[in-house]
C-alpha cells in the first residue's frame, strides 16, 4: 500500500529506511549524474544539482525504495534545464 511519507509515524521510517534514487541524462542520453538521497528532518527528499551540471536539457529520473526494496518501483521522470547565465 502507497502511503505519503509524512503521514508515516517516525519510527516506522527510520525502521524502513525509504531513499531516493535518482538519475540524471543529458539530451544526448549520457548519464551526467547518478546517486541517492536520504530522508530529511521534513520527510522529504532534497537533490542538490547545484553546479554539477553544464547548461543545457536534462531529464531526471527517480524512485523511492523501502528497505532496498526496488520492486515494482514508480519511477517519475521531470524534464529541466540549467541556463547559461547563472
């Protein structure tokens, strides 16, 4: 059963450990970055970019996995550009 994360009681997350695992390609289909992200104090998940990334069209891939568990994962992809001028 899904479940938003901040409905879950605290001690259930820390037992069942949820990450983000996340993917970054570039428009010419090369990975640019990979990696994963904890749980934050908010129950949330935060991907810093920052400036690892060139400017140009990027297309980011993640899922959330519970205790390693990828199985059947729903993987969101949300398509973003990091401009010349920042």
């Amino acid at each position: 059963m899904r479940t938003p994360l901040k409905s879950v009681q605290g001690d259930v997350l820390r037992r069942s450990a949820p990450e983000c695992r996340y993917l970054v390609r570039g428009e010419d289909g090369h990975v640019a970055l990979a990696g994963t992200a904890v749980l934050g104090a908010e129950k949330s998940f935060e991907i810093r970019l920052g400036d690892r990334l060139a400017p140009g069209r990027y297309a980011l891939s993640l899922m959330i996995a519970v205790n390693g568990n990828a199985v059947n994962a729903d993987i969101q992809r949300i398509a973003f550009s990091v401009p010349l001028d920042r």
